[in-house]
C-alpha cells in the first residue's frame, strides 16, 4: 500500500507527527494516511508493559473515533486503523513472533467479530538481531534492522544501496544536527524543502537520462553523452 506522506525513521528521535487531514487532535509517534483513507498509527517503547499497552490502545481508538465527526452517525464508514507497536520483550508472554497480529475476535471460537477495522500488532525489534532472511521477506526485516541500530553509523551500514532508507538517514542527519525548535511547524517546514531539493534532483537526473538514450539511438559513444549529460559511464550503459 503507497503512503501519501512518509517520515522514514523519525521515531529515532521521537518526534510526534500528524500527516492526517480533518483530525481532532493527534496522537503517538507517528500517524501516516494511505491513499485508500486508511490510517496508520506507530508507537515505539524500549519496554512495553500493561502502561505501554494501555497508552497504545487509547491512542488506537481515538484515531478510528476521530473518523466520525461531532454529531453525525457515519461509524459504518470509519476506515481501518492499524497500531503497530515496535517493542522488545514478550508482552503478558504470549508474543513469541517477530510481528504479534491482534484483531477483535470472539473469546471462545477466536472468529473475527468485525472486519479488521482495528488492528493492533507487536513486533518485538529483539527478535531481529540475528534473524536472517529470505528475499521477500529482506526489505521489512532490514528496516526492524535499521530502526534498531544503535547509532547512526550502524543505520548507515544497513541502509547502504537503498534510496529510501538513504534519504531517511540524511534526513535525521540533517535534522538532528541543526538549530530548530524542534517544533511541528519546523519540521513540516524543514522536511518540505528536503523533498524539493530531492524533487528537483531526480528531476535533472530523469532529464539527463532522456537525453542520453536519445543520444545512443544516435550512436554517439559513451565518453561523449557522459561530458554531455553529466552521467556517469555505468548509468548511460544501464540506459
């Protein structure tokens, strides 16, 4: 599922933020929407216990409530909310997987009572330090990895090669090192001129590679479109 806005890897720094529009209020570490009005809440401990538990549910509810606006019966239209909780430790254990997916169900037969629309997940960071994976599995275990770094320098060697998790790191680089309040609108302002500088850089580089597949279909060789372009020779080959 594409999400609308995304702020790879700041709950590093525990920086509370809302990307969802028409809402009350907001709550936990981050709230992301994706493009199907579903919602996404994620909420970090370093230990998570019954305190933990209950912060984390009264979060959950609120968001799926805050759907319905004051004085208007609409509940059967209220989209999915989903809380993942990244943690270490096994909760009251019961919680023996990397991802523990919860769901209202019945006591006895364990049937689901709704339709999914809360769901609430654990997923233990502990269990992923010496986990190895397959390769459908290796993108979502390197971010558990990534998010679980210890310092910069270790999220550094993970995210090595892959763009999005590369410009998540520059951007706490970049934010953490700076002067900011550290306040929403700092970093709504901030993180808004980031994405543009990357919008208009991808949008050279996808300029310069146009140009450099026309001149191929010219048969120009490769030293020359690189002086032209800018490209490198391994990009103009893989045009």
């Amino acid at each position: 599922m594409r999400i609308k806005n995304f702020y790879s890897l700041v709950l590093k720094l525990k920086i509370t933020l809302c990307l969802i529009k028409k809402v009350k209020a907001f709550f936990g570490d981050i709230v992301a929407c994706l493009d199907n009005g579903e919602t996404i809440l994620i909420e970090a401990y370093t230990q998570f216990g019954r305190e933990e538990y209950a912060k984390s549910f009264n979060y959950l509810s609120r968001v799926y409530s805050n759907q319905v606006e004051s004085g208007k019966n609409k509940y059967k239209d209220c989209k999915k909310v989903t809380c993942l909780n990244l943690m270490t430790g096994n909760y009251r254990r019961v919680n023996n997987e990397i991802v523990n997916d919860y769901n209202m169900s019945h006591k006895i037969t364990h049937k689901i009572i709704d339709n999914g629309e809360i769901e609430y997940v654990l997923i233990r960071l502990d269990q992923i330090v010496n986990v190895r994976y397959t390769l459908n599995e290796s993108r979502f275990i390197r971010w558990l990895k990534l998010i679980n770094a210890s310092s910069l320098e270790g999220m550094e060697k993970i995210g090595k090669g892959d763009e999005v998790m590369e410009q998540a790191i520059e951007f706490i680089k970049r934010y953490s090192g700076s002067e900011m309040d550290h306040n929403f609108d700092d970093i709504i302002a901030y993180h808004a001129n980031y994405a543009e500088e990357r919008g208009e850089k991808r949008g050279r580089l996808i300029q310069a590679k146009q140009t450099a597949k026309k001149l191929k279909a010219k048969s120009m060789n490769t030293k020359e479109i690189s002086e032209i372009t800018g490209l490198t020779i391994k990009e103009i080959e893989e045009i």
